[in-house]
C-alpha cells in the first residue's frame, strides 16, 4: 500500500511538474511574441518616419529650387501636405522647426519678389535711379540675410531629423 502512495505522489508531482513547465513555456512563447511585434511596429514607425523626414527634405529642397529659379511655388500646399504627416510621425521639436523653417522660406521668397520688382521697376524708371538703388541696396541686404537665416535653420531642421533616425 505505501508503494502505491509513494508511485501515486511521484506521478502526482510528475504531472505538476509537466503543466507547470508547459505553462511556463506558453507565457515565454507569449512574451516572445509580444517582443517580437513591437519591435516590428517599433521598426514600422521608424521607417514612416525616415519616409516623412525625406518627403519634408525633397518638398523643401523643390521649394528652394522653384525661389531660386524665380518660379511660382505653393507654399500652403508645402505646409498643408506635409503638417500632418510630421504631427503623427516627427517628435514636437521636429514640428516646431519645420513650422519655422516654413515661415523663413515664405519671408526669403517674399523678399526675393520684392527685389525682382524693384530691379524691374528700376529698370522701368531711370529718372528715379539713385531712389531705387538705395531702396534696392537695403531689400538685397534683408534678401541675404532672410536667406542665411532660413538656410541655417533648414540645415538644423535636417541635422535633428538625422539625429532622431540615428
């Protein structure tokens, strides 16, 4: 009789021991899969990021490029297409900058319009040359300098998307 008590508690023990190891390694493998998704999603998010950041830096080099080649460019478009892309994917100060970085481009591109016209105004008017000369002089120097400040906030913009992709 104890010999059936003592095979009885074994098999008893056994069988604990069994389950419990099989639960054990169902919560692992559930953990396992859980890792493993959000390192997948984790990885996702980075790559929608890197999409975004790129997408912001081709649009505003475009945007440069149309300025600079005195073309017509849809600044509101820029903004409006790419604001909420960055609201989801970038951090707040990527947002942040990218607003400024926006507004700087509007302002040297504006101004670069003004200094057009008054080149083409000055060339319409001689009589009125010295005039314009010096109202031309003092827009040239705020068109360079609209500019240096947009360029260097452009290139912070792109060295923090950089730094938050790294």
């Amino acid at each position: 009789m104890m010999q059936n008590i003592v095979g009885l508690v074994i098999v008893i023990c056994s069988l604990l021991f069994a389950v419990s190891a099989a639960v054990m390694a169902w919560r692992l493998k559930q953990r396992l899969d859980q890792a493993t998704v959000e390192v997948q999603m984790a990885k996702f998010r980075w790559e929608e990021r890197r999409k975004a950041y790129q997408e912001v830096i081709t649009l505003l080099e475009d945007a440069i490029t149309a300025t600079s080649k005195n073309r017509d460019y849809q600044f509101d478009e820029l903004f409006n297409q790419l604001s909420p892309k960055l609201h989801l994917q970038a951090s707040e100060k990527v947002n942040s900058n990218f607003v400024e970085v926006c507004l700087l481009l509007e302002n040297w591109a504006a101004l670069k319009h003004d200094v057009e016209r008054k080149q083409h105004e000055l060339a319409q008017n001689p009589d009125r040359h010295t005039e314009l000369n010096i109202i031309l002089t003092r827009e040239r120097r705020e068109l360079s300098d609209a500019y240096q400040n947009f360029q260097q906030k452009f290139h912070e913009l792109g060295a923090l998307m950089r730094k938050e992709l790294s």
